[in-house]
C-alpha cells in the first residue's frame, strides 16, 4: 500500500508514523524546509510561511495535552504551558525517536491531487528548491495542511479604508500598533492575546469582541481605558474609520482582523469529492474520509478541540480501514450518517458553519470516533482537562497559564497554581 501524506506539522507526522507501523510505503511532502507546521516558526511573514505563531505565545493548552500517547515531553520540560520552541523541541525529538526524516520530501509543494481511478491517486508537486514538477501515484492520501487561508469579513467599505489592513495570520508583534489608533475585530484566542498587548502600546483600542461566537466572546479582560470594549458591530467602513450599528462613528489607523480562517484545499482536483461551503468541508464521513473516494482523509478539521490526542484517534480510526481490518459503510450510509452527524454534534449551528464541534459535542464525537472504529477511546481525563481549561480560561484569561498540570491516571489530573489565585 502506498500512502501519501500531505503537510508535515503535528498531524502529518503522526500520519507517517502510524503508517509505518500498518507496513505502509509513505512519501510525505512538506512545503517548508522543516518538520513542525505552525510551530515550526521564526517569527517572519510572506507567501511561503506557514506558521503564525506571535512574539510572547505560550500555548493555551498544557502539554499535557499536547503529545502522542506512544511519545512524552523531556522530564526536564517541567512547565505546563510553553514557548512554541519547547512544543518544536518535542516534535523534532518525535520525528527522530520514529526515524521519520526519510520519509519526507522538504521543500516540495503539493500542488495538485486528482483521482486517476477508484483506488488511485495522482500527486502534482512542486520542487521548490529546483523549480521542478513530479508526479507520483499512490493508493491512499492523508492532508494534513492544519488552517493558512484568512476568512475575511465581508464588511461593506472595507477596501474604501485607506488606513493599514492586517489579519492574525500575519501578527507577529506590536511594533506597528505602536501609538496608533487601532479597531481589533475578533474574540479567540489569538484576538485575546493581541488585545492585552495592543494595549499597552496602542494610542486608542477599539475592540470588537462580539463578532463571533467563541468562548472569548464571553470574556472580561481587564484593559486600561485606552480600549474600548466595543459591543456593537460595524456598519460599514469609510476611508478613515467606521459607523457602527449603534450610530456612533469611530477614526482609526491600522484595521487587525483576528477573525479566524476559512478551509482550502487549493490542490484539490474537482473530482476529488471534496468541496468547501460557507466554512464547511463537505462530505467527510465523521469528518475524516472523503466518503466519495474513502481512499482519501482529511486530519485536524474539528477546531476548538484537543489537539495531538485528536489527531491520533482520527488517524486510528482511519488505518483501522485502510488496513482492512475493518470495512467502510457504503456511500449511501456514510452520507447518512453525515447528515445524523451534523445534527448531533450541531455542526451547522455554529457561526459561519467553522467545522468547529462545540464544546459540548467534543466528548460525543471522540467516544464515536473510538466505539465505531473499535478502537482504544481517548482518555477521559483529557475531556476533563480540556473542560477545566475552557472554563479556567473563560474565568481569568490573564492569568489561566499560571498552572501546572499533572496526569495521575487515565480519569484524573492535579493542579498547581504557580502564583497567588485570583
Ligand atoms: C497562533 C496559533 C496558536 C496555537 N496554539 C495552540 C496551542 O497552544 N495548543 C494546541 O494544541 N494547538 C494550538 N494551535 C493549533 C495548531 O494549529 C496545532 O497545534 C497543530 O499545529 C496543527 O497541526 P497540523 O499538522 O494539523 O497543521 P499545521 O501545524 O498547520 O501543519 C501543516 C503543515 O502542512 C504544510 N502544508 C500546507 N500545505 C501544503 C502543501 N500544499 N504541500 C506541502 N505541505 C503543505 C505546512 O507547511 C505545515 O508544515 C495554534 C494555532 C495557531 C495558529
């Protein structure tokens, strides 16, 4: 069996790695000149970036979160929740503990993917370095992209302002917010982040943190009165600010849309059986195989979830197919269960479809994922964690990092909070 893996970050490692154990032929293609996706970063911007990590990141989630169950961090990495160079560390380590460097073609952009028959695929890459093209065929293909095409609000007047425009994607410090006037668009984790330190060098904030209905839409940070938590929404845009839904009007210079990401598969021939709607990837069987072609799976779409134990559970459940051990539903039930799946797990509910589950539905879909493929279930004590974390987070944002975690079983975690508790 010859399997394609597309992206090496988090996900495509761990896909050539269990694929190696299945006795598969992989051929991995990484566009970047190293392993690690969005922690593989230093700090740049431009067309062959990948990663958006930003000045001052410390992840959201403890690495106990963070790690394949077959690979741990350092016993000298004692933190909880570290710099993206500690999280590059551990996979770096990964990929050499598993030998998995042989297996991946650097530098090489995978640039189109197309069905040739039933069971067949053939890849388009690009060299980089050479400036040459390849094709190769294979029996199996895993994405493995994780997210890089900003979603841009369709804002009436946006392209009139003559001010600076810039999107998460591109955020890598405050210099350019330095005594500025600056309107924020944006309530995750990115825009929580940027607003505490926009803050403290910005001439005015003017905070939009209602756009969209993640959990940071519900937090309360505490800002100096520079910024302003603004709950009313923009009308439109002129050349030198804009009018807000509630009548008031606002002057600004720069406009930074941390207004999170659409899905795109550029590579994608047509008739691959995969398409993209209103930020919804359609139609993956538990949102995994493309249940046109099963010979294809997409890896890390759920958002707002466990990330590294995901992946992997997703990857199981996937070999347990592939390897033959098991045997897909037909089209018909796989679509089926598609559209039970999206009620279920209220998929379309959410704002702009984001093929995010809800935290509610997190748990639901992991115990699915496992009970269907009979494979091993993720362990309870992450849903734990991963619950305490959102609410810890939703609770004191400034300071939800200042904990260590520890797992002392598969049901229960400590925690020790590093300064005086708020
Ligand atoms: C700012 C930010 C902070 C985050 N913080 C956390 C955190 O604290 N904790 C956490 O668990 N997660 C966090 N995440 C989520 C993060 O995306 C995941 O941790 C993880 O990196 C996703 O892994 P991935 O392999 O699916 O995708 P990525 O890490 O995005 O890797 C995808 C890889 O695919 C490659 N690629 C893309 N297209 C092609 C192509 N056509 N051909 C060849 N190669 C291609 C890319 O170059 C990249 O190397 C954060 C994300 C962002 C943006």
């Amino acid at each position: 069996m010859k399997v394609t893996v597309v992206g090496c970050g988090p996900s495509g490692l761990c896909a050539i790695k269990n694929c190696i154990s299945e006795g598969f032929e992989v051929v991995a293609f990484e566009q970047t000149s190293e392993i690690g996706g969005e922690w593989n970063s230093n700090l740049e911007i431009g067309p062959n970036v990948h990663s958006k990590i930003y000045e001052g990141l410390l992840t959201n989630f403890p690495k106990e979160m963070m790690e394949f169950s077959d690979f741990s961090y350092d016993e000298n990495v004692t933190d909880s929740f570290l710099t993206p160079d500690k999280v590059q560390n551990y996979f770096l380590k990964y990929t050499e503990k598993f030998d998995l460097r042989k297996h991946i073609k650097f530098n090489h952009k995978v640039i189109n993917v197309q069905p040739i028959s039933d069971n067949q695929w053939e890849i388009i890459v690009e060299d980089l370095k050479n400036d040459e093209y390849k094709t190769i065929t294979c029996d199996k293909v895993f994405i493995c992209i994780g997210i890089s095409a900003p979603w841009i609000p369709k804002i009436e007047g946006l392209n009139d302002f003559e001010g600076k425009i810039i999107h998460s994607r591109d955020y890598r410090s405050t210099k350019m917010f330095e005594n500025k006037k600056v309107l924020l668009m944006g309530s995750g984790v990115s825009a929580l982040d940027m607003v505490i330190e926009i803050d403290k060098v910005a001439e005015k904030v003017i905070w939009i943190n209602n756009f969209r209905q993640t959990h940071g839409a519900q937090i309360k940070l505490e800002l100096s009165d520079k910024t302003i938590d603004k709950s009313s929404t923009v009308k439109r845009f002129t050349k030198s600010g804009a009018e807000f839904e509630d009548g008031t009007f606002e002057e600004f210079e720069i406009i930074a849309l941390a207004t999170g990401y659409d899905f795109t598969f550029p590579f994608l021939s047509v008739d691959s059986g995969i398409s993209v709607y209103d930020k919804l990837v359609q139609q993956l069987y538990k949102q995994i195989i493309n249940a046109n072609r099963p010979s294809m799976a997409i890896i890390g779409l759920p958002l707002f979830s466990i990330t590294m134990p995901l992946f992997e559970l997703q990857i199981k459940f996937c070999l347990q197919y592939w390897s033959g051990r098991k045997n897909f539903p037909s089209k018909d039930e796989m679509l089926k269960v598609i559209q039970k799946d999206i009620k279920v797990l209220k998929i379309d509910e959410n704002v702009h479809k984001a093929q995010c589950l809800g935290l509610a539905s997190d748990e639901i879909y992991y115990n699915d994922l496992a009970q269907t493929a009979e494979i091993k279930p993720l362990k309870p004590v992450f849903i734990k964690m991963c619950n305490f974390q959102v609410k810890n987070s939703s609770k004191n944002y400034r300071n939800f990092r200042d904990y260590e975690f520890k797992i002392l079983n598969d049901f229960e975690f400590s925690i020790e909070c590093l300064t005086k508790e708020k």
